[in-house]
C-alpha cells in the first residue's frame, strides 16, 4: 500500500525569484516594474498519477536492489519515472521532462550541485536553494541520461558504492574532484532541450483482467487486515480498545478459518498466548498442515514456555520448536515459520543454530525491502562476535536516506556492540 501526501502535489511558484525575473523580462522590454502590478503566479500541482509513479518506483528499487542511496538518487529515480507514458505500440517513455518544470527553475532558480552531493542541501538550516522534485528529476537526469564523460560515470559509481558502505555523503563527494567544474557542466546540460528514454516495442497485452470475487467472508476480513497491518509494534495497554474492535468484527464471522487466523496474528502479537493458541488449534483441527495456523501456535507456545516457570522452560521451547518446524516442512516458502523458528531462540537468549540462521536469510532473500529480519540476523551476527559481515546484512537499513525508526534500531546494535569492546 502506497499512501500518498496532498503537499507532495502542490509547490508555490509565485516566488520572490520569479518575480526578479520578471523585472528582469520588463527591463529588458524598456518597462519599469518598480511600480508595475506585480504578476501573480499560481501553484504547480502535479498530477496524482506523477506522484504514484514516482512513489512506486522508489518503492521498486529498494525492494529489488536494497542498497544504501543518497537521499538526491531515490529523489531522482521516482521523478524520472514520475513522467512515464505508455504507447499504443508497447513501448514505454520515462525520464522525459516533467511538465513546466522550465517554471519551476524559473521560480526556484537551478540547483547547486556540490551541495546536493555532499547532502548539504539536507540541513534544515540550509536555505541557498530549494529541492523540488523538478530539480531532483534535472539532476538524475544530468548524471543517468545525459552524454557526460566516462570519467564522470566512473566518478558516480565510485560515489555511490561509498555510500553504500557508509562513507559520509561529504567524502563521498571528493571522488568528484573540482565542483565548479562540475557545475558548468550541469548548467550547460541544464539549458538543452530535455531528451527521454523509450523501451522497446513489445506486443501489446489485450487479455482481460483477472478479477476474483470475494466472498462475503473474504470481503469482512478487508477491514481488520488493513487495521492489523497498521499495528506497528505490539499493542500496549492504550491498544486494548483497538484490539477489541478487532476482535469485535471479525465474530461476526463464526469459526472462518481465515478470521481464527487473524484473530489468533492479533492475540499473539497482543500477548494473549492463550487465546492465540487456542484459535489456531481450531484450525489445525480440520486442517492440520496448515502452516500460518502451526506458525501462530509455535509463537503461542514459545510466549507460553518464556513466561512459564524454569523448570519447564525447555521442554516447552522443545515443543514450540517442533511445531514451528512442521510449519516449516509444510510450506517452505512460507516466511512466517522461519521467523519464528529464529526467535525461538533469540527470545530465549540462547545461540542461533545454523539451520535457524539460514532460515532468517531465506527470509531476507524473500523481503529484500524489510528491514526487520535484516535487524534479526545483524543482531544475531553482532553477538557471535561477526561484525563486518552484521555491517554488510544491514547496510540498507543502517545507511538508510531517511531517519527512520529502523535507521536508529540498527545504528543502536553498533553503539551498543561498541560499548561492550570499550567499556
């Protein structure tokens, strides 16, 4: 699901910039403007479809290629794919200019490019230029499609393989060499007609749309699904109310395998072990296979062995892990299982055998865009004294463009790894 933000549409064009440059325009007309009407320049909207695609696309690349990326490349990419246009004849157009983004550096004025790739630009005190998702397009543009030296493609790789290994953006940047340079040869490129870049023709799909109907069953379990997925970390007591109008909507459903399901995601992920138990156990009843239903009552059942007296600690994680591991054997492409295999032993403070290892990097394989299983294995990895290789699992989370809570989680791991060899 992509949320998309109003303000990304709407950019102020009627800047103090455009009209100096309309000033600019009269003087050179012969006309004073000191006591000219002022030209009113209304907003920029962009299109929804150009945010979607430009959403989707950085969404893509760091699913398929999760990496480290300068804030100013995930930028770039989505406003290049931000344009795309599908022709009658298969082919596909992208990274063409987006509409009146000439206006926009009009108001706005071109970027400065040293700023940009040493991330100066990202100081919220910075105010010497305004990013826009017009400048963000120009640049990628500039460093991706335009004729520039091999020299200078050689330099951008070199660039962006540094940070991908956490090389602040500012040293990073040296590889550049002089900056003024540089920027004279943006500004030369700035000024040329903008070209785009088509696929290849390619026959035109004329089926029909796949369209499954729900049943009235499947269409109830929207709702709760899209609130569970909304839970973002386990609900404390302030959650309470939202669980119980969870659990509210999905009774109306009786005993629906799918509905004892995520009612059973919801009571485990609230600490209800055992009603969480007991609702997959209604379904292994008539399926027993059925490896979501086994994975929730391994989860149970580990939360019932951790909270349980010590004596018993072992055989019950014994029978956790057996269960989770008949999980694993019916469905082995289902990531769930292997999760939960791994936390069994995490959760417990106890060494991660090596098949529960592998287990975590099938998982991350999977989900190359969730950071959570890469902060699981990095941690696991830290522990076991692996700290150059824990680096290499959670860079994309670690080196992350934004400040994001898994950013802090994983920069945390290392403080906490550094502490503990310099006390």
């Amino acid at each position: 699901m992509l949320a998309l933000a109003r303000v990304d549409q709407n950019l102020p064009m009627d800047t103090a910039k455009a009209r100096d440059r309309d000033c600019e325009d009269m003087a050179a007309q012969g006309l004073d403007c000191i006591d000219a009407k002022p030209v009113y320049h209304p907003a920029l909207v962009r299109t929804w479809q150009a945010v979607l695609y430009g959403a989707y696309a950085q969404h893509f690349i760091l699913s398929h290629q999760p990496a480290a990326y300068p804030r100013w490349y995930l930028d770039g990419i989505g406003a290049l794919f931000s344009t795309v246009e599908y022709r009658r004849d298969g082919a596909v157009d992208y990274a063409g200019p987006p509409e009146n983004y000439r206006q926009v550096t009009r108001s706005y004025g071109l970027l400065n490019i040293r700023d940009v790739l040493t991330g100066r630009y990202l100081d919220p005190a910075y105010h010497p230029m305004v990013w826009t998702p017009y400048h963000a397009w120009l640049m990628a543009q500039f460093f991706l499609y335009s004729p520039i030296k091999p020299e200078r493609r050689e330099q951008l790789s070199r660039y962006m393989a540094a940070i991908a290994q956490g090389t602040p953006m500012a040293r990073a940047a040296t590889v550049f060499g002089d900056m003024q340079h540089l920027q004279r040869e943006f500004e030369v490129y700035a000024e040329k007609p903008a070209s785009l870049a088509r696929t290849d023709k390619h026959a035109v799909q004329s089926a029909e749309p796949v369209i499954a109907a729900l049943s009235p069953e499947q269409a109830a379990l929207i709702a709760p699904r899209i609130q569970l997925a909304g839970w973002t970390s386990t609900p404390d007591a302030s959650g309470a109310e939202r669980l119980n109008q969870l659990q509210q909507g999905l009774a109306g459903l009786g005993q629906d395998s799918d509905a004892l399901l995520l009612a059973a995601q919801a009571d485990c992920r609230a600490g209800h072990a055992e009603r969480c138990l007991a609702q997959a156990e209604q379904v292994l009843a008539r399926t027993p296979d059925n490896a979501t239903a086994l994975a929730w009552k391994g989860i149970a059942l580990t939360d019932r062995a951790l909270s349980g007296p010590a004596a018993d600690r072992a055989a019950g994680l014994a029978a956790a892990r057996d269960v989770l591991g008949r999980a694993i054997h019916a469905d082995d492409s289902a990531t769930l299982p292997l999760i939960f295999y791994f936390e069994s032993f995490t959760r417990a403070g106890e060494p991660v055998p090596e098949p529960a290892m592998q287990g975590m990097v099938r998982v991350a394989r999977a989900m190359p865009e969730a950071p959570q299983p890469r902060l699981e294995l990095a941690g696991e990895l830290l522990r076991e004294g692996k700290a150059d290789l824990a680096r290499r699992v959670i860079a994309p989370v670690l080196y992350d463009a934004d400040e994001t809570p898994d950013r802090i989680r994983a920069q945390s791991l290392f403080a906490m790894k550094d502490t503990a060899a310099h006390p």
